[in-house]
C-alpha cells in the first residue's frame, strides 16, 4: 500500500457542513422585515437665506477657524436648497444656493464690502443643468456683514444683507440681486 491510500479520508459531511451553515444564514439573513425608507431632509435649524423675495432655511451653516495663529478669523460656509417642497419631495436633482465668506480676524463687530475687502462668492448650484454647467458665479458689490463673535467657543450669531452680481468670465454681469439672511454657527 502506497503512503497516499493510507491516509484516512475527510469525511464528505465535513466539507458539505459549512456549505449548509453558510446556506442557512444568507436565508435567515435575507428575510426580515425593514422599516420603509424615509428621505431625509437636511435642516440644521440655525438659520435662513431671503434670495430672490423667497425665505430659504438653511441645510448647513459652518465656520471654521482657518488661521490656527488667529483664533479670532473666520471662515463661514452656508448652505440652502433652492428646490420647492414637491420638487424635494419627488427627489429632484439638487439645486443649492451656497455662500462662502472669510474674516481675516474679528477685530470689530460689523465688516463692510466691499470696503474691508472681504473674500467672498455665492453660487447657485443647479444639478439638473447640463447644458450650461449648473454654476453661476455671484459676487457682493455691496454688503454689511455684522457678526457676534464668539470669542471662547460656542454659538456665534451673524446676519447680512447683500448686493451681489453675476460673474461670467471675470466680468460683472446682469443685475443686483438681494440677498440677506441670518445664521448661528457653533465655534
């Protein structure tokens, strides 16, 4: 007898055994009951945008501190949907309105624009349209932006109202258009 034959053989339930297991437990994983699926709706409840006569609640308002050597500089970054509620409702493509606006430090209360100079730009932001790219470019030409710092952390309350154009191809096009809202950001 060779040194092959006189090796016991595994027994074919060893090998059929963790096929059954596995078997079995994509069955019992496969059947239970999931609850429907609820859309969310983004709304942090801190705030609102009024653009074009129409009041927006925010989907986000963050600020962060981009100079760790300035713990008094600030960059905001709001976000509002400018879908109706159907078109929320039916999953439309988004259409955001977004708001970027830096202080260098918080040396006063109220900033001008654009006499303090700050960098900004709105964009509203169209999913649905592929033809012309879904970005327009807005900048403030004219805005007070007043702000009650937070200078130990915690809830830190702006408002604004703004003028702002379009920017296409480097060029301030179109009309002013009104924006303002209010918001709190946590620091």
């Amino acid at each position: 007898m060779s040194a092959l034959s006189s090796r016991p053989q595994p027994c074919r339930m060893k090998k059929i055994l963790p096929l059954l297991v596995l078997f079995l437990a994509i069955a019992f994983v496969g059947c239970y009951d999931a609850n429907d699926f609820v859309n969310p709706v983004y709304n942090c409840e801190c705030g609102t945008m009024t653009y074009n006569g129409t009041e927006l609640p925010l989907k986000m308002a963050e600020a962060i501190v981009p100079d760790s050597a300035n713990p008094l500089s600030r960059r905001y970054h709001l976000v509002a949907d400018l879908r109706s509620d159907a078109e929320i409702e039916e999953h439309a493509a988004a259409r955001d309105l977004t708001v970027f606006l830096e202080v260098d430090t918080l040396d006063q209360n109220v900033f001008y624009i654009p006499a303090d100079g700050l960098p900004n730009l709105i964009q509203e932001i169209d999913r649905s349209d592929s033809l012309f790219g879904g970005v327009r470019d807005f900048v403030v030409t004219n805005g007070v932006v007043q702000v009650t710092p937070a200078y130990f952390g915690g809830p830190e309350p702006v408002t604004f109202q703004f003028e702002m154009r379009e920017v296409l191809d480097g060029e301030l096009v179109g009309f002013a258009v009104p924006l303002s809202g209010t918001f709190t950001a946590d620091i």
